[in-house]
C-alpha cells in the first residue's frame, strides 16, 4: 500500500461564544464552515477515505462515488484530489450550479439522477456503478464511520476547547453530526441532552431541492432519515424551527460576521431556544456546518439582490 499522501489539512475549527444582543443567551458554535471545502462534510470525507486507504480498499488511482445533494460530494471531491484518486458525484436533478462547478474544479464528474427518484435514486445509481466498476462507496447514509468522525474528532475538538457540554443541537440529514456529538460527549462523561432541530415549512409549499430533505434549509431533513437511531439519542428533543425564521437568524449571524449557510440559522435558532430554557448557567454547543458562498442564487440572498 502507498504511504497516505499528507496533504496538511488536519486542524481544528474554532469553538466560539456566540451573543447576538446582550438580552439574547449565550451559545457555542463550532464554526465547521473554516473547514478546507467548506463544511462539516470534510470530517467524514477525510476519516472515511483515508481509513479505506490505510485498510487497503482504495490507493491512487480508486474511484469514489458518493451520492449526496452537495456538501459531502464537495468534501469527497477536495480529499479525492488531495490524495490523487477518481471521484464521481451522483446528485439528484436540481442541485444548484455553484455546488456542479466546485466539484468539476476538483477533477471530480457529476452524473444526474431525475429529480423523482430523490435521494434514493442516487443512492442506486452509485450501487450500480459500484457494481459494474468497482468503485469504492463510502455510503455516508449507511456507514457507520459518519458517526465515529464525528466523535473522533469534532467532538473531541470541542472538549478540548470547553470543559463540558450540556446540551448539542444539530439539523439532521444523515445524524452523522448530532449522534456523533452526542456519543462523543457521553463517553466523556458529560451527561448532556441531544437536540434535533427539525425545519418546518410555514408559509406554502416552496420548490424542493430533494424528496427526502426539508424544503428551504439545503442539507437538513424535515423527519427522521433511516441511518438516524433515535435509540442512540436517549432524552431526544426535537424542536420545530420555522424555516423563514431560519433564513433569518442565517441572515442575522452574516450581519454579524460569520459567513454561514441554511442550516447554521436552523441549529443556532433551536441552540438559543435550548439555551434560554436550560439558563446562563447551562453550555449549549451548535455546529455552523457550511458557508455562505453555496447559497448566492438561494432564497438566503434573495434581499441583496
Ligand atoms: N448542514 C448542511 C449544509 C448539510 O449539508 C448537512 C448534511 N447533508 C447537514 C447540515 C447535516 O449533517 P449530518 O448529515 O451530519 O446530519
């Protein structure tokens, strides 16, 4: 097996108090958009790839195929170019051009499923191409190693950045981020309480990106996907956060210099709710999983146009 190429990309995000007004609470929020490709993706990308390298399953010249609606292919795309191997992105039709031209830029392909099909179609076509070329998949909705990056590293991250943690909030697509916060935190010790923060649609149904995704905040679910074990999640909340709400506070937290997307709004607006309730006393952690700069041509951007 050729030695793991080091591409110097291992590093830690901050962790920063964030207070939007001296009357509103105090929260924590990992800013995973600092990661290299621009989101949390690029922890499972980097965990899941290199330990297939190291297992002997890809080496220079393998091809990933992923199927995912952005973030995840784009982080997919950035380590398979560091590590100098093929990468195909399946992606139902609709996925917005800025998120295509990052991955070409990366020397990865795109193949487009029809939009119907949905997540699942994606998810067959990457099957099939596994099947017929022997890719290698790193299947983010079914493995299990989504949820150990997660606790490997940003959860450790984070504890070595504040002592303990008494609630976590975090959006779902595939659970990777809050169950592996979560689990991460447990097994240091801390007896802290998961929070789903589930987009709900308020005001009419809007164009959605993907079946299986919430409408309006790309990348997060409106109900629980399958990978998602609400049994790994003993004391679950879920807090509805309207999706206008969302883009708001999203809005809010660019106004006040961090460059998010979506689905920062959505966990910073249930991690205040969390925080408000549990009192000052209380550490509520949040993640900012993406930036900005994928959502220009978005509803986000709508009022600077
Ligand atoms: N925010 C964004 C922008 C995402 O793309 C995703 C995942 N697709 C999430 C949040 C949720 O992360 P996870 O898959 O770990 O639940």
């Amino acid at each position: 097996m050729p030695a793991l190429p080091s591409c110097g990309t291992h590093f830690t995000t901050p962790l920063v108090p964030v207070q939007l007004s001296p009357t509103r609470p105090l929260v924590w929020a990992k800013l995973e958009y600092l990661n290299p490709s621009g989101s949390a993706k690029d922890r499972i990308a980097r965990f899941i790839l290199e330990k297939a390298w190291r297992e002997g399953h890809v080496g220079p010249g393998s091809l990933v195929v992923e199927a995912s609606s952005g973030s995840t292919s784009i982080a997919m795309a950035l380590v398979c170019a560091q590590l100098g191997m093929r990468f195909i992105a399946v992606m139902p039709a609709g996925v917005s051009n800025e998120r295509v031209l990052i991955i070409k830029a990366y020397g990865g392909e795109i193949r487009v499923t029809p939009k119907e099909e949905g997540i699942l179609g994606a998810i067959a076509e990457t099957e099939r191409l596994a099947r017929q070329e022997g890719a290698f998949l790193p299947s983010q909705f079914s493995n299990p190693d989504n949820v150990l990056a997660h606790q490997v590293s940003t959860a450790r991250e984070i504890l070595h950045q504040i002592p303990s943690v008494d609630a976590v909030v975090s959006g779902v697509g595939t659970g990777g981020t809050l169950m592996g916060l979560y689990q991460g935190f447990r097994l240091a010790g801390c007896p802290v309480l998961p929070v789903f923060a589930r987009p709900v649609n308020l005001t009419g149904p809007p164009e959605a990106e993907c079946c299986s995704f919430s409408a309006r905040i790309p990348g997060v679910a409106d109900r629980v996907s399958t990978i998602f074990d609400e049994r790994a999640l003993p004391g679950l909340r879920t807090l509805e956060i309207n999706d206008t709400q969302a883009l708001a506070v999203s809005r809010e937290l660019i106004g006040a210099g961090f460059p998010v997307g979506p689905s920062s709004g959505l966990n910073f607006e249930a991690a205040e709710q969390i925080a408000r309730e549990l009192g000052s006393a209380a550490r509520v952690v949040t993640v900012f999983p993406d930036r900005m700069e994928r959502y220009f041509t978005t509803e986000l951007f709508a009022p600077y146009r």
